[in-house]
C-alpha cells in the first residue's frame, strides 16, 4: 500500500468535514445576500460560528450556527462581534422566513452508495423563490461532491440534466469545473446535458469568469453528443463545438435518436434505441400527447 491509499486520519476527516460545512454555509450566505462575496471580517465570523456549532452539537445545523453568531460565546466575541449578526440575520430566513422547514434541520435523506442510479428530483420546487432553488442546487452539490470525490466510493456517472441551470449558479459551476478536471482522479465520468449551446449564455457575459469557466467544460470535453438542431441554433453549435461543414450538414439531418458523436478528431453517427424499461423513465414526450 502506497501512501496515496492510506486511509484518512480522524485529524483529516475532520480537516475535510469542516472545510466543507464552511464552504457550503459560505455559498448559502452569499445567495441570500443577493449573491455578493463575503467580506474577510465576515468569513472570519462565519468560520468561527460553524466551528462553535460543530464543537458543541452532535449534528450542527443552520439554527446553531445562527445562535452562534447572533450569541457568540466570550471566547469568540471580539472575531464575530457586528459581522456575525448581519449573517445571523441573512441566515434567519431560513429557519422563519419564506425558505423555512427545507434547510434548518437534520437530512432527512442518505446516500446509498449501493443503489445503481441516484435521483435528485427538483420538481417539488416548482414556483419556489430563486434563493430556494439556488440553495437546494448548493447543498445537493456539496453533497454529491462529497461522494463522488471519496476515491473508496467506486467509479460513477455524474448527470447535469438541466445544464442551464448548474451554469447560472456561479458556485455551483465552479464545483463543477473542479469535477471536470479532476474526473480520472475521482474515477466519474461527467454529463453535461443543454438544450442548446446558446445556454452558455446563461454562465454570464462573454469575456467574464463564469462565462470562461463555462467554455473551459467544452474544451475538455472529450466526447460531444449533438441531437438535430434547430436552423437558427446550428450556426452557434457548429462554431462552438468545432464542427466541420459536413458535419454539421448531418446534424441538420438527423432522425430523432440520432446523434454525431464526436470523440476527439473522429465523428460517428449513432442511432440510440429505448428498451421497453427506460421508455417509461425516458419518454416524456407522452406526456405531450392528446388523451
């Protein structure tokens, strides 16, 4: 055994744990702060509220780290002392305002990391404020981030189904970009699903960082999967994606289930055939048809 397989120490277990709590509270704080990074004096606060929580609670939760910042104990006043109420106070809305009862408590849910497929379903928030549906995006990220980072958990497909909605959260494409580089080490395989590539509008502006981080994940793409556009799409597509005249004059042509793969230099046309157990899984266009 070399000292690359070497199992974590209970030091670096929660070195990691506690790097990840304050990573993820910081991302929570920032959306309900309109999205604004947090101020050194603030990440100094919020670092010692979440160490306070964790040291005093079996399973520290967003009320804990409330009341440590809005009650800081002696030992910590002076380093949370103004900052921390303002983030309490940003925080609070998840334990009594609109966001009340999805975040203040323990999960409710665990990973099973024997099950074939794992879903997160974000149907139930569905007319929910933007906050909700950014913090939901955070905290399911952490989490699969934490699995899928864990070299003991095996090698596993990572679907980003709704595409355009990982690159408008900035946290959430970083995450993703850390993902993308690093998926031989971690053993994944990542895929990215947009509608169109006019969704890397939705990263931010051309020439801004997420709008960079965003055109990096084509870029190491080594295997682009192009369904028939739309003639007024097909320009952006052949241009981003490098396709040739000729390819795209296929793309233009594809039956429905058809696909140009593009592995590396080489492209193939290929034909995806639904078996009796995915189309009811698979098939939404059912749900389009006249009863």
């Amino acid at each position: 055994m070399n000292s690359e397989d070497k199992p974590l120490s209970d030091f670096e277990w929660a070195a990691i744990v506690s790097s990840r709590r304050l990573a993820l509270l910081g991302t929570l704080v920032s959306i309900l702060l309109g999205g604004r990074m947090l101020e050194p004096a603030e990440h100094v606060a919020l670092t010692r509220a979440v160490s306070h929580a964790a040291e005093n609670n079996k399973v520290p939760t967003i009320p804990h780290v409330i009341s440590a910042l809005k009650n800081p104990s002696e030992e910590v006043r002076a380093e949370i002392q103004d900052q921390g109420a303002n983030l309490g106070h940003a925080l609070t809305r998840c334990v009594t305002g609109d966001i009340a009862g999805m975040f203040d408590g323990e999960s409710t849910v665990s990973f099973n990391p024997d099950a074939p497929i794992m879903v997160i379903d974000t149907s139930g928030l569905t007319g929910a404020s933007s906050e909700a549906v950014s913090i939901t995006s955070a905290c399911t990220s952490a989490w699969v981030e934490a699995v899928v980072t864990n070299k003991e958990s095996g090698q596993r497909v990572v679907v980003y189904e709704e595409g355009w909605d990982t690159l408008s959260d900035p946290a959430a494409l970083e995450r993703m970009v850390v993902q993308w580089k690093l998926a031989r080490e971690y053993g994944i395989t990542n895929l990215l699903i947009l509608h169109k590539l006019a969704d890397l509008d939705m990263a931010g502006d051309s020439g801004s960082k997420p709008r960079a981080l965003a055109e990096s994940l084509l870029t190491d793409a080594e295997i682009r999967i192009v369904y028939r556009q739309a003639p007024g799409a097909l320009p952006t597509t052949k241009k981003n994606l490098g396709l040739t005249t000729a390819e795209a004059e296929k793309v233009s042509k594809l039956k429905k289930g058809q696909g140009l793969w593009k592995v590396g230099p080489r492209s193939f046309i290929v034909d995806n055939k639904m078996t009796a157990a995915e189309r009811p899984v698979f098939d939404t266009d059912a749900r389009m048809e006249s009863k």
